[in-house]
C-alpha cells in the first residue's frame, strides 16, 4: 500500500475560521493533515510577506484537539514557514480555504487564499485554493465535497510546474450544482469609491467600497460559470510576462543618448 | 500648445524615501506632478489592499514645500484613493518608485512598488513601475535619467490596455551602463531560511531569511540584463490563467457523481 498523502492547509480568513475547518475535515478522509494559518483574519492582503516583522508560531486547539500552527504573519508566510520551519519536510499538497467570498476575475490578484497557493507552486508543490463565492452562505458541505474530489485527482495526476489551480464553489446545493466547468480568469474589477467620514475626534477618513465591474460575459471565464451555477476551476501561473509587448518595445528604440 | 501632462507619483518606501524624492523631481520636468503615497515603508506587501481599516490622509511637506499626500495603506491603496477621492481626476502616468531594491524574476509577485502600477493598468492609465536593484546605493541621477526617458516614451506612445512596464536599473553610473534591454520576469525565488531566535522573554521568534536562487540564465531575462549592467524593461499583465492547462484539466473529467 501506498503512503497516506501529507496534506497542508492554510487560508487567509484565519485559522479560528469556519472555513478552514471545513478542509481540515475533508482533507482528513485523503491523508495526514497539516494546518498553518494566520492566527488572525487576511483577506485582501494579496502576495504580501513578512519582512520587516518577526514571525511567531503558537499552537492552535480546536474541539478539543490540537488543530494546527497560528502564525502572525499572511498566507504566503504561512506556507513558508510552515514548510521551512515548522514541518520541515514538503508536503504532497497544499490546500487553502475555504475562502468565505468569490476570488474569480481580476480580484484573483488580491487574494490571500490565492497567494498562499500560489507560494505553493513556486516551492514546486500542487498547490488548490478553494472560495465559496458568498460572504453569508454557512453550509460548506458542497465545498467539501468539491475539495475532496479536487484534491484526489490533483495527488493522482499531479500539475505541471509552476500550476496552480483556484477553485470557486457558488453558494448553493448539490443538487441545484449544474457541473464543473474549467475557466480562464475574467476581466472584471470592482468600481472603487471612497466613502469620506468625519470621526469623533473631527478627523476625516476614508472606507474604501465598490461594485463590482464585469468587463467580459464568456461562458468559459470564473465568474459567469459561478453566475450559471457551475464550479469553476481555474489554473493560473505567476509569469506576468506580457510577451506580445516585448518586441513593440523593441521598436521605441530606447536609449539614453 | 498640448495641455501639460498630469502625473501621479508613489512608491512603497514610503512618501519620505529618498527615491520617490528623486522620482517627483524627475518628473516635474515632464508635467504637473501630483505624490500621494503610503506614510510609512511598506515593502513587500504584494497586491494589498485595506479593507478592514479605515484610510487616513495627511498633507505632507517636503523641502519647506506642499509635497503630496500621505496614506495609512498600500501602494496599491494610495493609487485607488489617489485617484478616486484625493485627485478625483484621471492622470495621464502613474509612476512608482523609485523603490531601493529589485524587482525582478519571481519576486515581483511580493512588489508593492508594482502593485501600485497594476492598479493603474487596471484604472486605464498607462502605468511604469522603477527599481534600482541595491538597497544601499543613494546615487539616484541614472534612475532618474531613465525615469524621464521612460516617462517621455510612454506619454507619447501610451501602452496597451492592461499593460503595465516594470524598470529596473542597475546601480551604476551612466558611463558604465550597457543599454536598455527589453526583457521577460526570470524564473528565480528566494530560497527561503528561518531564523530561529529567543526573545528576552523567552518566547520563541522567526525572522525570514533567504537566498537569490536564478533559475533561468537567459539573456533576455530581467535579472540578467541587470548583472550585465543593462536597464531592464518588462512589460507585464495581471491575467494569471495558464492557458495551456486548460485542455488538460476537461480530460480530468471531474464531477461529483
């Protein structure tokens, strides 16, 4: 028989969270789990690092149990960390989630859930986020179900170098799910306002808000599979290279003389 | 006569750095310059955004004189607030920089200084990132030469949508530069350490450490145009799907039954 998979998990709504539960008992029917999460809620805190700051890890109980490793840092130095310092050896994969709100479109470029996979990939291990596209849904039992069978085939077919996968699970029942469609990264942002207000000490600050901007309505990007009740999976890369633009430089001739 | 060109300055060294100094002296050769930037360093911080916390904005003067607008975020922050609620015009450029340190191979992924021109390419304005790659150099003159010819270029020939370029010079003079390159991200990471320690209260603490570990040796990537004291110019975008994977991924034949 082969060995039981060594599974990391991770998230960016914390490790107190509910979503993070939900995967630490998905992924406990596939092999031994590992959980290294920030011991506070980072959403939106994209590709950040810790630089500047020391690091410190504690261990985190749940029902009763020991559950993990809470750091003070983001997703991606969890997965560092975790790793380099706190496992010390590299796992089979890593899995972050599930993310309470959408990561699809351009807000992938945002998404701590996202990152933490992400740094997975570049340290050459499969790497999965998972959202729940929805902010107020509490049942993850269809999320559960799709990290299960995602996770399954990713320790059965492995992903090409520098791959990862993001998975968006919309907010509804399995029966109500339509199927499971591969997608591209939309182009849709969200409309920035800033809503001004005056504090009691009468300073001015700002909150940032806005509405989401769907730029394309292909039937093969995240968010509209999402909209018509499909899982979407996406794989993404970290190669920013706009290589169509390389040789259109070329011809700026560009020099200091 | 054509109207002066309106230019947003920031950076994630912060708006008292010495290289956003050098980057709004530059440009003000060039058009109106507006700097509204994070107060304090922030490097490192990837594509953040705040959401969880209120933004504040002071006035900051410089040199006895109006400098620009200080911001308790990102850079990727000071760009949207920028923008939408302190200019609440659309510049012509948005300029980041000059961040000490550089922003090459797979590490632009972690840039702030980046992010900050992302978040203009998605805004819809032509955006152009700088680093020169030393942390210790303080002769900012080749940056700024290159800064300027950069800006020129891109006011007079703009840039595709969602299109961004990222600088890097090398810190040397202008006699000893080579020439300007046109370049792709390198495939190259930190090679991750931690540090260990014990703080006076006996509590266990990690700083993270690393080492440059190239990947790709190519000539026309970006960290070896830089060793060749060559400037780097990559243009990049922020659509992160792996195209290739996803004929692969509809063999995977997933579904839940």
């Amino acid at each position: 028989m082969t060995k039981k998979p060594r599974i990391l998990v991770t998230n960016d709504d914390g490790i107190y969270s509910r979503g993070i539960l939900a995967l630490y008992t998905a992924m406990q029917q596939l092999g031994d789990v590992y959980v290294v999460a920030p011991d506070s809620e980072k959403s939106a805190v994209g590709h950040a690092i810790t630089l500047s700051d020391p690091l410190r890890v504690i261990t985190v109980e749940r029902q009763g149990e020991h559950f993990g490793w809470g750091v003070n840092g983001t997703p991606a130095d969890c997965v560092k960390i975790g790793v380099k310092a706190i496992l010390e050896f590299k796992p089979d994969l890593i899995v972050s989630g599930i993310n309470q709100g959408s990561n699809t479109a351009t807000n992938v470029i945002y998404s701590g859930t996202v990152s933490a996979a992400t740094e997975g990939a570049i340290m050459g291990i499969p790497s999965i986020a998972f959202s729940l596209t929805s902010f107020t849904h509490r049942d993850f039992s269809l999320s559960a179900d799709i990290a299960t069978l995602m996770a399954k085939k990713v320790l059965q077919n492995g992903l090409p170098p520098d791959v990862l996968l993001s998975v968006n699970i919309p907010p509804i029942s399995r029966e109500e799910l339509k199927g499971i469609r591969i997608t591209r990264m939309g182009k849709g942002r969200y409309e920035e306002a800033f809503e001004k207000r005056v504090d009691p000490a009468n300073r001015t600050y700002y909150w940032l808000s806005g509405t989401k901007l769907l730029l394309d309505s292909d039937d093969d990007i995240d968010e509209v599979a999402i909209t018509h009740n499909y899982v979407s999976v996406t794989p993404l890369q970290f190669d920013l290279t706009e290589q169509s633009m390389i040789s259109r430089l070329k011809d700026w001739q560009l020099s200091l003389k």
